[in-house]
C-alpha cells in the first residue's frame, strides 16, 4: 500500500470525538431497523429537556471509546436549534479542569460548571452584541470576583492566600487543578459552608440564565462532558470511585440547579446508583440468544467505510476482505474503540495485504492483554455474565469483580426492549475462562 494512503487511512481511524458534520460521522439512531443500539440514546436524552418545564438532571455514562462525546456534541445541536427548544447549551470538557486522579468533590464540579456557564454566556453575548450592534452583557462582570469576595468573606485567612485577579482572565478551575494546595483549601471552605456556596451558585446560574435569553435563546442547558473518566490510579482507585459516588448519590441534591444540567459519570458507578444513569450502549452485533444481528454489523461496517474505502480495504485485508472484514468486526463486540484501533493495528504491518497468520496474531495479542487484567477472583463472576447476561451482584466482592471488569472493558453493555450485558470476545476466549464455560461454545 503507498505510504500517504496508509498514513491517511491510519489518521482517518484516530479515535477521537467527532462533530456531526465530520464526513467520518455516522447518525447511528438513523440506520435501518432494528435499532443496533435499542432506541436512540440522543433522542431519550434531548426529549427529557425538551418536554419539561423545570430544569432537568440526568446522569450520562458510556465506556471510553464509545462515542459518547460524539453524541453530546449531536445533542448539543439539537438543543441549540431554533426549531426545538432553542437553548445556549454548555458543553463543558471536565477534564481541562478537574485532576481525574484525585478524588471529586461537590464544590470543585459546581466551580467549574458555573465557570464554564459564564464563559459560553460570554460568548454568546459578544455575538449578540456583533450582530445587533449594541453592548449586551457587561463582560467585566465575573462569577470569580464574586466567589473571592465570598470565600475571603466566610474565611477571612484565605485573604493570605496567592491568587490571580479577579477580571484578569485566570480561570478558578484551572488554578484548583494546577494548584493541590489552594483547591484543599477552597474544598474545606466551601464544604463548611455548602449551603451558602451551593446558593451562590444557584444564584449565579439563574443570572447567567436570564442572561442567555437576553442573548435570544430560551435558556441556558450545561453538558459536563469526561467525569467519566474518573479512575485515580492504583493507589486511590477506590478512594476515587467512592468519592463520585458521594458526589452524585442520594439523588445528587447538591447538584440540582436552576438550568438543566447533564453530568457524565464513571461507568462503576451503574451498580452504586438508584437513580438512573443513561448509559450509550455497544453497537450490537449479535442478539442475547446469540443469533446474528446483521444491522449492527452493517453499521460497524458504515463507520468503517467513511474512513477506508473499499479499494483500501482490498488491498489492506485482501481478495476477502469482506468476509475478514466482517471477521474482524466480530472480534470487537461493536466496541467502537477496538474497531478503530484493530485497524490500525493492521495499517501498521510492514506487508500487504493481511494473511491468516496476520489476523490470528492480532486475536493472540488482544486475548494476552485481557488475561493479564484478569485475576482468579474474577473469573467465577465473569463466567457468570457470560451465561446469564446480568450484572449479578450478590455481595460486595461481586461489586468489585464488576468495578474491575468496568475499569478493563471486560464486560459490554447492549440493548434491545432490555438491557444485557456480555464479556468481551477476547475475554470469552480466553483459555482461563474456558474451564468456567466448559464445553460452551461462544455465540
């Protein structure tokens, strides 16, 4: 294969989020029937603002690699169109601001959802003002001032501490990020005094809220996209996970607000949860039962095609290339992902086109990387997803077998009129579960 195609093929599977006018994006809610992913994950969310009169909450969570900060950016747009509720929507990256190694707290989550509120208010207002001619909006007029007057207010001692100006650009966030010492020191303060800080936020809100529509839109809706993401590392995992928990548990009351307000959350935190968490499920391949599902394949094969045509795929994977191709999708369990990356694992090889020894090394390799994450513990646990497809949690140890194979993609979540769960293939196919499976052949 000539070099610049295959760097350009290569460079066209990064897995990274897309805009819905990338020519890569694929409208997954809008293949033929039936649906691949059981309803339209954007519709249920976009139709739970768009019908309600009071301000909505609603907890999103997907694995990495799914395309759900895709999907947000779709939301993102049917929320903003004039032809729906025509709201200013915030969608905001929580991983520019928030340490996703450290624990969560309530009153680092609401700094940042207000800063990032004012600064697509702003951005709205400095339009509105371009196009009507006239000043709109008073953009000397920051949240942050107002945050500092209060903190040295309720803790005059913070009047010590070294901080950027207020109105000079720093953002809070950031400094809490970059700064232990200082966010430390605004986490206690604000904890003692939550009430009154959760009121200066609700307050601000409602301000940058009348704001918004001052601007033409019929409100303002905030995203708050990469919490997800949240996994400490390996000594504070579960100080980490246990800390969102805390966040967003008990019906997260501390994170209502007075404008509607989605937060993406740790896939883990589906087992510790009441309330309900929309959750992007893997594009299904193959039904509960195990009988094919030739629409999520063909959607596989969509997201495929808008990157590598298939003359590239011919000379990539060779005279059957279809058939491979199809072999290959298999093998990721419509993991979006592991699609992407696998194809770039072959784009890699030094000879064209792809042989059978090619393919089988690649599966050797994915299983390898499975059985390493796997301990004894969990293979008794992961047996029993694969036979019943239920998350069975019958005591606490079972609920960290389902953190660990949440953190590790082990386990995938699909939908059809119900929710059902399946090990990854290369998890089925690993020669340490096959004696917990038996003579089970995999679907």
């Amino acid at each position: 294969m000539e070099f610049l195609r295959r760097k350009k093929y290569f460079n066209a599977c990064r897995d990274e989020p897309l805009l819905p006018e990338d020519p890569r994006y694929v409208d997954l809610d809008n293949v033929p029937p039936p649906h691949p992913r059981g309803s339209s994950w954007v519709d249920r969310l976009a139709t739970s603002i768009e019908l309600s009169d009071a301000p909505t909450l609603q907890l999103i969570s997907g694995l990495p690699g799914t395309g759900k900060t895709t999907e947000l950016h779709r939301l993102a747009v049917r929320l903003r169109d004039r032809r729906h509720c025509h709201l200013l929507v915030a969608l905001l990256d929580a991983e520019e601001a928030i340490d996703r190694t450290q624990p969560l707290d309530v009153p680092d989550l609401l700094a940042l959802v207000v800063d990032g509120a004012e600064q697509e208010v702003l951005r709205a207002e400095e339009e509105a003002s371009r196009q009507q001619g006239r000043r709109i909006g008073d953009p000397e007029d920051r949240f942050l001032a107002r945050l500092w007057a209060w903190l040295q207010r309720v803790e005059p001692s913070l009047k010590q501490v070294e901080f950027g100006v207020p109105g000079s650009g720093v953002k809070l966030t950031g400094e809490l990020k970059l700064r232990p010492h200082l966010r430390d020191r605004f986490r206690q303060t604000a904890t003692r005094h939550l009430t009154d800080y959760r009121q200066l936020v609700v307050n601000e809100l409602a301000s940058l809220d009348a704001r918004a529509r001052a601007t033409g839109a019929n409100g303002l809706a905030i995203v708050v996209d990469s919490l997800e993401k949240l996994r400490g590392i390996s000594t504070n995992w579960e100080e980490v996970l246990q800390s969102a928990e805390r966040v967003f548990g008990g019906g997260a009351p501390y994170l209502e607000l007075p404008v509607h307000v989605a937060y993406t959350v740790p896939p883990a935190l589906l087992t510790r949860l009441v309330q309900p968490v929309e959750f992007l499920p893997m594009i299904k391949l193959r039904e509960r039962d195990g009988t094919a599902a030739p629409s999520g394949t063909a959607a596989v094969r969509e997201l495929i095609f808008r990157r590598i045509d298939s003359d590239g795929l011919q000379e990539l994977l060779g005279s059957d290339w279809s058939a491979r191709l199809d072999l290959l999708i298999g093998q990721t369990g419509g993991y979006p992902r592991e699609v992407f990356q696998t194809l770039q694992w072959f784009l890699k090889l030094s000879r064209f086109p792809t042989t059978d020894e090619d393919i089988a090394r690649h599966s050797s390799e994915i299983r390898d990387r499975f059985q390493l994450a796997m301990t004894a513990g969990d293979l008794d646990w992961l047996a029993t997803v694969a036979r019943t497809h239920n998350l069975l949690l019958e005591h606490e140890q079972h609920r960290y077998h389902a953190d660990r194979a949440w953190e590790n993609h082990m386990v995938l979540r699909y939908a059809n009129h119900d929710v059902w769960y399946d090990l990854h293939p290369a998890v089925r196919a690993s020669q340490f579960l096959a004696t917990r499976l038996g003579s089970e052949t995999p679907p």
